[in-house]
C-alpha cells in the first residue's frame, strides 16, 4: 500500500530526501522504533493533529533504540514499511531521516530538524510510557528545553502517576484549553493530548506473532 503524496510544490529538499514542511507551519514529529507500528499510533497522530492544530504529523523511524537491546527490533525496512502501512493519510508523513543523518538519539534529530526549518514551529509526541523514562535519555534535559512535548497517555501511566513526575518536574504543564497554541510557546512545556487509552504495545503484537 502506498504512502499518500503530498504537494510537495513549496517543500525544502533535504539531503535529496524530502520532508513535507512549509514555511510557518505547525509540525508534530513522533518518534519512535515502531516495531512494529500499529492502531495506536495512528489514534495518537490523529488526536494530536486535531487537538494541537498541527499542520502535519511526521512519523520518524527511529534507526534503533538505545534503551532496548537490538535483538528485540524487526530490521529497519520492516518497521518503516509497518510504519507506512499504518499512517494512511495526508495528514501523516512517514520518514526514515535518522537513518539518512544517521542522527541515533532524539535530541540530534530534532536539533538537525529545527536547524533545517528554522521558521517552522515543532511539537514532540510521545506516549506517557516513555515520558515515563525521560531521564533515560541523552542530555534529556536540554531536550526538553528545545522543543515542546505532548504526552499521549498509556495504560498505568495516566496524567495523574507518579510515573511521569520526573517530566512535570523538569516542565511547565500546559492547559488543555491552550492546546490550539501549545506549538508556540516556549520550552520545557509539556501537554496532555486527551483521547481514549489502549493497552495495544507493539511488545505485545511480536509476542502473539511468536507465539
């Protein structure tokens, strides 16, 4: 199944790759290993987009996951296809850019991202499961105080845990009501984006397909 196309008349060429961001916009990059991806991710996108007024929602592929041993990912190819196999729609954009700036830590893509589009505004979405383990991150600090984060919860790691105190710590939480403006204010700041929660991990899709 084929990725849908953009108009890609006013985009940036990157590294002859492109990625669909026009000047000005409002942009929400989730990141993550997708492996594989499946229905989760795409309610988190689309709840995002909506509640956040994005623009467009880039999927990054992550080429590994420092916190995860390498043995527990499908290859790459794999997971980009699942990736794009699952975010059927205009509004979604499946990219393999770490792998082309082989950028493996989070920080390094967005700063290459930012320093790419400077005029452009960035949300980070993320789970609350990994929000969880923000401290795990390189330089997690000055990650957050580089681009704003919008936590999408997860089963026993609703708004409330104390699972993600280390997070609403380090960052202003921002009101649900101020959502529509949340990719412009200035970082650390963190939302919620409300929407149902799914106990579906993509842990829990290799284990059925192993059993």
């Amino acid at each position: 199944m084929e990725q849908v196309k953009h108009d890609l008349s006013d985009d940036k060429l990157v590294n002859k790759s492109i990625l669909p961001i026009k000047s000005g916009s409002r942009i929400g990059l989730f990141g993550g290993t997708f492996n594989p991806a499946h229905e989760w991710h795409h309610e988190v996108s689309k709840n995002a987009l909506k509640e956040l007024k994005l623009d467009l929602i880039i999927w990054l592929v992550s080429a590994s996951n420092p916190l995860k041993e390498e043995k527990d990912n499908f290859n790459f190819q794999d997971r980009y296809e699942s990736a794009r196999e699952i975010a059927q729609s205009k509004d979604f954009f499946v990219s393999d850019f770490e792998i082309k700036f082989q950028t493996k830590y989070s920080i390094d893509t967005v700063t290459k991202i930012r320093e790419l589009h400077p005029d452009v505004n960035f949300v980070w979405i993320m789970g609350s499961d990994c929000a969880s383990e923000i401290h795990k991150w390189k330089n997690w600090k000055q990650f957050l105080d580089l681009i704003p984060v919008a936590i999408y919860p997860r089963p026993e790691y609703e708004i409330e845990s104390k699972k993600l105190n280390i997070i609403k710590e380090r960052a202003n939480q921002i009101d649900l009501k101020q959502n529509y403006e949340f990719a412009t204010f200035k970082p650390p700041v963190i939302t919620f984006i409300p929407g149902p929660m799914s106990h579906i991990s993509s842990s829990l899709i290799r284990k059925r397909r192993n059993a």
